[in-house]
C-alpha cells in the first residue's frame, strides 16, 4: 500500500482498494470482532442520523433489533444523497457504502462532523463487515433502494416508489464469518442511545427488540439535554442544589456543562467529545476541573468563607459529592490514550476553562443559598481529608514498622511474578478453608473475608483506611488506594471475587465492586478485577465424568446431550450447589479455580455510568429501588460487560 502513496494520495488508494482491507483486518476499523465491535456496527450507523440531527434536519431515529439479529435504523433527515457522485461516479448513497472514509467528505457543506462512533469510520465499513445491507432512501419525492453483500454492491440503486417525505432506512446482518457473536444486548444499546438522547437536546431515539415473543421498547427524548442528563444520574441521590447547574456557550467550541451536587462523598464526572464518552479524561476535563477549583475558591475567599490567607479547598475537596456532565465539540478531535477515549486538543483546555470561570463566577453571585450549601460541604470535605491524611499516615507508619505484614488470613502465593498471580477474594470461612487446599499454590493466594461488609459508598476515606475487613483487602493488593493508588504496585495481576450465586453472594460482590469502583478505579480500568462463576448444578453417574453446569440453560443442555449418548434423566444424580462451601477442595478447584477449566467474567468499566447507578441502587439512601434491585439480582451480573 505504501509504494503506491506517493503517486497517488491517500483518498485515492481507498477508493482503488474498495473495502477488501477492512474484511481482511476488521480490528482495525472497529476495535475488535468482539460483542463490542458488533455493537459498533449500530453506533456508526445511527451517528450519521445524529450528525444530520445536529445539522438540524432530523428529530427522530428508529433502531430495531429484528428476529435474527438484524438491525433496521431509520432516520427522518433529508435521506442521503442520490444523484451521480463526481469522483467514483456511482450514486452518492453508493458511494457512501462502499469507499472508505466517504462520509462527510462527499457530502458538501454539512460543515464538521461532530457524532461519530468511537473509530469514526463510517457506513462503508458496516457494510464491508455485514452479509448483506439494504439502504432505502427517501428524496426528491422518490423511494430508492440499493443492496450489498459483503460490501459488494448487488444491482444498482433503484426507484421503488413515490413519496413526499424525506429520510433514510438501513438494515443490514452482521457477518457471522466476522464476528465472535452476532447476539445483539439490548441493555448496552440502550444505555448508549440514551447517553445520545441525553447529548442532543431534542432528538427523539427510540429502541425495539423484536427478538423475543414480547418486544421490549423504550423510547428516549430530552428537552433538558444534560441537566436531564445529571437529573438522571442522581435519581437515588439526595441532592444539595435541587435545580442542575447550567452553563452553554456556542462559540467555535461548542460547550454544554451541566452540574449538580448530592450529598454523596463520591466524584461523578462524565466528559463527552464529540458524543463520545472520554472515559480516559483529557483537555476539556482538565479545563473543567481547573476552572472549578479556581471559581469556589475565589468566592470562598470573597465572600470570607475562607478566612486564613494561605487557606485552600484542594480540587477534591470541591468535588466531592458533585454529578457533572461535560460535553464539547471539537472540529478536529484528536482522541488519544490506551482505548482512544482522551481528548488531546489542547486549545479545548482553555476555551472550557474560560468560559466556565466566566459563567460559573456569575452562577454563584446571582445563587447566594446555593454557593453557600456547596461551600458547606467542600469545607466539610476539606476537614476530612485533613483526618484522612492523619489515618493514613498512621497506616503507614505501622506498615513502615511492621514492614512485610500480610493480613493474617492470607494464603499468599509463593510466585512474587504480580502477572501470574492471582488472588481469589473469597466469602466465608469454609469456603475460604477447601479453596486454600484445592489451590495452585505456586500463583494463586487465598483471602477470605467474612461478616457484613463495610458499606463504602455511606463512609468516607478516613474510615476505609481504618477498617478491619477492607484493610486486608488493601494490604494484599499492596497498592494503596484513592488517589495514592498505584497500579504498578498490585501484586497480583488478577483480583477474583469469588462469592455464592445467591443474593448474599451477590451483596457482598457488589460491596466488593462499589470498593474497587471507588478508590481502586484503575484496577477496573486495567481489566484486574474478575468475577469466579462457580457451577450451579452437577450431574454424575457411575462410571462417568461429572458434569458441570453454570446455568439453568446449561443443565437442559447437558441433559439433551447425555440423552443423545442414551443417558436418560432418571439415571442421573442432580446435585444443586447452593454455596462454595458445599464443594470439596477438588470440586472447588477443577470447576472455578483451574485456569483450563474455569470460568471468569471480566468486570470492565465500559459503562461507568451503569456500574454507578448499580451502585447508588444498592447502596445509597433510598431503601425502596435497593429493595427492588436485589430482588432482580440476576440482572446484575449481565449489566456488567463480560
Ligand atoms: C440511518 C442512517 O445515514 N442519514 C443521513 C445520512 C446523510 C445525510 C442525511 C445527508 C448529509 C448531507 C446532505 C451532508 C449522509 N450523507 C452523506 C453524504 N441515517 C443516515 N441523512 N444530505 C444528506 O452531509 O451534506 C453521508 S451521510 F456524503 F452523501 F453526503
């Protein structure tokens, strides 16, 4: 491909190559080939419904899930363009389909693109990586449709039929000769074109999946854009402005802030580029967090909140407690950072910084009441850092005294290779004994805790440092946690929450979660932190293998297979695993601690934002959604990506 650059420029070679590198190299163009990719497919599709919304031409974008995992998108913008395209000389919409990067470059004046799915690469390479997709477009008082297979155009685009509306429908059937899986999850889509409702004031998503014998729907649109957004976040949250914080500024950077602080002790700020979620942060972050630190402590010190001279409420201190939603528009976004979710533009810095400072100042001077309930509580904060710091120094110097002291009911591992180790969170003291004996001993250590747990999103860091069932979890990771964590430090490079598939197990798997969400974050981010599924059931016979089985799916499968084999049911003995504690050592490390043989279930933070509303759920004020939540706790483990 190189040798060619040079005569021809880049556009060129991607129109001469057509789509067969994406089929050869999918990863490239979508990430991976993983449930996530494919649900790119329907992300890159939709956002060329949300630019055309943000140019002001659509209000509303139908997605369904079809029986067969087919996905139909449908938007009432002006329809793609059908006319012959100067450069390929096939129709627009053709064009659009299958040349690389088409998008909006053919599209004339549109102006920037600001949607975009987290690649950005646009309609032709969900139709590279489909068996067949079918474009219907309706313009100029026609119907028109077009078909490909596997990126290959079949006939040509044809009239249909008549209409005076306008708009564009796309279906298409994920490759399977791509893709891993091609099972659409309903709840990450929808969570997604939620967050897309919620960063575009007005645009009306709605979501149906066909799948099921009852179709499930749900139908988003938000006149209050992100103070809708923050509402949303903080529904189970007691709040300390009642009405969001709202900051919007149309300049050459579009910003849009909206903000609202609870009585929580946690930080929850979720910044958007683009309407991608940047998880990793970047320079409108940066701007944000500077600008607030500067405008409360200049009011603090105007308005002798603050009295000393040298006194300062630190960043933290002011964002404690706060609900924050950021989103921004950049025309040339530069998205850097491991998953490419950290906005790099360093002009952004500045423009959020000044308009906020600007803003948020007259915010406050016009909301006396308001400026001083959130001054109230970052002076608060600022009091309990000061104890915390003290909590955390006395940590430090018995562990300085006691140097190499592991928690007493640690079964280390011999291995000191952090990478190969693993250690294997476990509830209750009996489970905890047979996975001790059952273990590899040489990489994999044993921690197992028992009792109620300390419930992390009601405390603050001064008592998490002192408590005496996290304190062991903190020491054998070995990293600190907060903002002293350090993840070169872990000392094992898997952390297993093995717990009971009862709601017990998954109490204490949440506090466990909410735990590590909160002050090992990183060890989420870096894919540390996983779930052990310990089998449901197991079958046995005479003379054959058990059979184990992880779900109520598994066992009827199971079931059918041992019949084919001339294994009938009534031969078979069932047992019903209601805990860890029921298995032996061997059962224990052949059906959830061999690394041959186990399962583990990932926990990642793609959706942040879902992890903490489990968490508020289950652990905030509010009794009733928690009672709720608890009774459906199967879900919870299915909310989380695997
Ligand atoms: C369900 C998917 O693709 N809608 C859509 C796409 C385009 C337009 C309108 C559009 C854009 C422009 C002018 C422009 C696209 N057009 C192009 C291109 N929905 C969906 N709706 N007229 C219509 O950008 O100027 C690419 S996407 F390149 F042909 F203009």
């Amino acid at each position: 491909m190189e040798k060619y650059e040079h005569k021809y420029g880049a556009e060129q070679i991607q129109v001469l190559e057509g789509l067969e590198p994406v089929r050869k190299r999918p990863g490239m163009y979508i990430g991976s080939t993983s449930v996530r990719g494919l649900h790119h497919l329907v992300y890159e599709i939709v956002d060329n419904g949300v630019d055309e919304a943000l140019a002001g031409y659509c209000t509303e974008i139908n997605v369904v899930i079809e029986k067969g995992n087919i996905i139909k998108v449908k938007d009432n913008g002006r329809g793609i363009p059908i006319e012959k395209h100067p450069k390929t000389g096939l129709s627009t919409v053709e064009t659009v389909y299958t040349v690389l990067h088409a998008g909006g470059k053919f599209g004339g004046d549109s102006g920037y693109k600001v949607a975009g799915g987290l690649h950005g690469v646009g309609a032709s390479v969900v139709n590279a990586l489909s068996e067949w997709t079918e474009v219907t477009v309706k313009r100029d008082g026609g119907i028109y449709k077009i078909r490909f297979e596997r990126g290959k155009t079949v006939g040509t685009l044809e009239r249909i039929g008549d209409s005076n509306e306008t708009g564009t429908e796309v279906r298409f059937l994920a490759d399977s000769q791509i893709f891993e899986t091609t099972d659409y999850n309903f709840d990450t889509l929808e969570t997604r074109f939620r967050e897309i409702a919620f960063l575009t004031k007005g645009l009306r998503i709605t979501i149906e999946d066909q799948r099921e014998e009852e179709p499930k729907k749900s139908d988003f649109c938000f006149e209050g854009g992100l103070i809708s957004f923050v509402e949303f976040l903080n529904k189970n949250k007691e709040k300390i402005n009642e009405k969001p914080i709202y900051i919007e500024k149309n300049g050459d950077v579009p910003v849009e802030i909206a903000i609202q602080y609870t009585t929580a002790y946690s930080e929850n700020i979720h910044s958007f580029a683009n309407n991608i979620n940047t998880v990793e942060g970047g320079t409108h972050l940066e701007g944000f967090k500077r600008s607030l630190t500067k405008v409360f402590n200049d009011y603090a010190r105007s308005h002798n909140i603050l009295k000393e001279k040298d006194q300062n409420l630190q960043g933290e201190d002011i964002r404690e407690g706060i609900t924050a939603v950021i989103s921004v528009k950049v025309k040339e976004a530069q998205f850097e950072g491991q998953t490419k979710t950290k906005l790099g533009n360093s002009e952004v810095s500045g423009v959020v910084m000044s308009m906020m400072n600007e803003a948020l100042s007259a915010f406050l001077e016009e909301n006396p009441a308001v400026a001083k309930a959130i001054l109230e509580k970052c002076m608060s904060a600022s009091r309990a850092r000061e104890a915390a710091r003290k909590a955390r120094e006395l940590v430090r110097r018995k562990s300085a005294l006691e140097t190499t002291t592991l928690p007493g009911k640690l079964a280390d591992c011999s291995s000191k290779v952090a990478e190969e180790c693993e250690v294997y969170i476990v509830e209750g003291d009996s489970a905890g004994g047979s996975a001790k004996q059952g273990r590899d001993r040489r990489y994999q250590a044993i921690l197992p805790l028992w009792g109620k747990m300390l419930n992390v999103e009601k405390a603050r860091a001064d008592k998490i440092y002192g408590n005496d069932k996290l304190n062991p979890v903190i020491i054998a990771i070995g990293a600190g946690i907060g903002n002293d964590f350090d993840i070169t430090k872990i000392r094992y490079g898997k952390v297993i929450i093995m717990a009971d598939a009862d709601v017990d197990g998954a109490h204490i798997r949440t506090l466990l979660l909410t735990f590590f969400f909160r002050y090992m974050r990183p060890l989420i981010e870096n894919g540390n932190v996983f779930l052990a599924q310990p089998p449901l059931y197991k079958l046995s016979k005479k003379g054959m293998d058990d059979v184990y089985c992880y779900t109520d799916d598994d066992l009827d499968k199971a079931y059918k297979n041992l019949e084919e084999k001339g294994i009938s049911r009534d031969q078979l003995g069932l047992q019903r695993y209601k805990g860890l504690g029921e298995m032996n050592p061997e059962q224990l490390w052949e059906t959830t601690m061999n690394p041959e043989t186990r399962i583990l279930v990932k926990v990642t933070m793609e959706d942040a934002i879902k992890a903490d509303e489990i968490f508020t759920i289950l652990m905030g004020d509010e009794v009733e959604p928690r009672r709720e939540f608890i009774e459906n706790n199967a879900k919870f483990v299915k909310n989380l990506d695997v």
